[in-house]
C-alpha cells in the first residue's frame, strides 16, 4: 500500500495494534479531532456564505477581540469531543476556565488542549490559519480535573498536532513517533496519508519574525536578525530570507514542509509578559511536533517542552525550527544578551538600528 491510499482512521488503528492493552479509547479521541478539524474546514471553505466573517463583538480571556469563526470552532470542538468518553477535561484559548464534561456523558483518561482557530485576524483576507491540540492524560483517579491538572509540562504530551486550513486541509500529527501528514481528499471525506515521516533540515536561510517589534528585542535576537540581514558579506556568508505570516499554523508548516527557523521571542514591549504565545495550547504542541520532526523547540534560553506551566493562559517566548539555527540562537541568549550589539558592518541598516 502507498501512504497516499491510507487514511488517517487505518494509520491509528494499526498504530494502536503494536500495544497489547490499548482499548482503543485514544484512537477513539484522534477520530473525534480529526471529525471538529472537518468541520471547520468547511465552515471556513464557505467563508462570506457562511456569514461566518467579521468580528463576534466580544473579547477573550486575554482580552483580544474574537472573531465570529473563533467561538464557531470553539463549539465545534467542544461539542464534537464532549460525548465520546475518552476526555476528563478541555481548556480552549477562548475560554477563562477548563471544561467540565457533562453530567450525562462518560469520562474519560485524557485532557485536550486547543486553540480552535490560530490566525483568526487572517480570516477576512483569506489567508491560511489552523487549529492547534494537545492531549494530555489526566491524573490518576481524577474524573474532575481542576487547572492544577491542566499544568503539566509539554514533555508529558502523548499527542499533539495541527489541522491547517490552506488552499488544502492538512492535518499533522505526532504520537511521540515521528511526525505524520495527511491531506484531506474532499471527494471522499478522508484525511489521507500523503506526507509520511516529516523531517527539518538542520539547516536553512530562512527566517519567520515580526519585525515590527524589533525596538523591542534582546540583544541577542537583534545580534542574530543583523547577522542573518547582512547576507553573504557578513558573518553567516549567506543570504536570507524573512518570512511573516502572523499565523502560528501556516508558520509550522511551512517550516515542516521545507525548513526554516521562526521567532517570537521574549521582548521589553510588555515587561509583564515573558512571550507573546501561550505555553499550553500553543507552543507546546507545536514544540511536540517540531522536536519529533528532528528540530528544535525553545523558549530561546530553554528547551519548551521543559517549561512547567504556572498558569492555564501562560505566554511564554518562542523559538524553534532547523536545530542548528535555535541553538545558535539560544548562545547568542547565554553570550550576548546583556549589552546592545551594535557592529559597523550594520550600520547602514536603518530598520533594526537603535536611534539615540
């Protein structure tokens, strides 16, 4: 059998036959996530037909705005996860407290963590975004799981993963194995094994940042963005390219798809925020993925998945690609990052320079 003729129910029934005492329950679980990534998929494939666009005219938890296609895929996972049996909890970005399952339904051994739509401020202008998951397994005889239960760090994942809703539908996933990408075949409604045992080059002339913020850097990321700008006459001897998306999904895949390295460190804009995204539902997952893709995943002083959470909405800083460049970047955090870098060499490059 080709991986192209291999749908996604087949790869986690036969990945679950390798364990004797598998029940089936967590096999059961990705089958529910893949069927809320399907469904939000053709909320967003009908965009304006939908009246799915627009603001929703509330807030979140973190006090951005929502848009009507956030709450939309926030009910569509809870409501498609919510009945199966195989969850004790949920804790979504667009929701203060965790999930409570039901009354009336079964629970289970696992909690699912989600962003139900990364990049949403894309929507309007039609430009991928994704939903982002990660399933924990719930303490020992807990059937009500409080937020302390929620806050274990991301090496504890037994899965993590992506649906990205491009000109395809992708869903990208890891089970602690390798990483896994299926496409979704529309004609026939199944995600479709069609890109196998994902790898990062170690090495790229890529970059991801959101350079609007560079009066707001470290030294150490000023010194690494500098040296990547001053192409093949400077210090790397090459030229790069920058890239921003300002979607964490269509970031990561295209990353997997090709290499890269991105950054959305640690800044002096907010002094009482340590990073931008949050610790649980986004930069673990994503870390999950791109360590078992061969990469590298890092607060930029620390490996991410070490991290031990504080709190359910924790932001933290993030870095992570080709495992070279993250490394790289992480020197520069312990050698470089307690003066301003200023080289000569750069000085004509008026975009990331500090004025007097």
């Amino acid at each position: 059998m080709t991986p192209a003729s291999k749908t996604l129910t087949r790869f986690l029934i036969e990945d679950q036959r390798r364990f004797n005492n598998a029940t089936g329950g967590f096999t059961a679980l990705l089958n529910d996530i893949r069927l809320a990534c399907k469904r939000i998929a053709n909320l967003i494939g009908k965009g304006k037909l939908a009246g799915a666009l627009g603001s929703a005219g509330s807030l979140n938890v973190q006090g951005e705005t929502q848009m009507k296609l956030d709450v939309m895929a926030n009910e569509v996972f809870i409501h498609t996860n919510e009945w199966g049996g195989q969850l004790a909890g949920m804790l979504s970005e667009e929701m203060d407290t965790p999930y409570r399952i039901p009354a009336e339904y079964p629970r289970g051994k696992y909690l699912l963590l989600f962003d139900p739509l990364d990049g949403s401020s894309n929507i309007d202008v039609n430009v991928a975004v994704g939903s982002i998951f990660s399933v924990l397994r719930c303490p020992e005889g807990v059937s009500e799981p409080s937020a302390g239960d929620f806050l274990q760090p991301g090496a504890a994942q037994v899965c993590a993963g992506y649906a990205i809703y491009g000109p395809s539908t992708m869903l990208v996933l890891t089970t602690g194995r390798g990483v896994n990408g299926f496409t979704l075949d529309r004609e026939i409604g199944e995600f479709m094994l069609t890109h196998p045992d994902l790898r990062i080059p170690e090495d790229t002339t890529e970059f991801a940042i959101n350079a609007s913020n560079a009066r707001y850097w470290e030294p150490a990321v000023k010194r690494y963005v500098n040296e990547c700008l001053a192409g093949k006459s400077g210090p790397r001897g090459c030229d790069f390219n920058m890239r921003w998306i300002a979607s964490l999904v269509a970031e990561t895949h295209r990353i997997l798809m090709r290499g890269g390295v991105f950054m959305y460190p640690r800044d002096r804009k907010d002094l009482e925020k340590p990073g931008r995204l949050r610790l649980l539902y986004e930069a673990n997952p994503i870390g999950f993925l791109v360590e078992q893709a061969g990469g590298r995943a890092s607060t930029g002083h620390q490996p991410i998945l070490g991290v031990t959470p504080e709190s359910l909405h924790e932001r933290i800083g993030f870095v992570f690609g080709a495992r070279m460049e993250v490394e790289r970047i992480e020197r520069y955090h312990r050698d470089y990052n307690e003066f301003e870098y200023e080289a000569p060499l750069f000085g004509t490059r008026g975009l990331f320079r500090n004025h007097a």
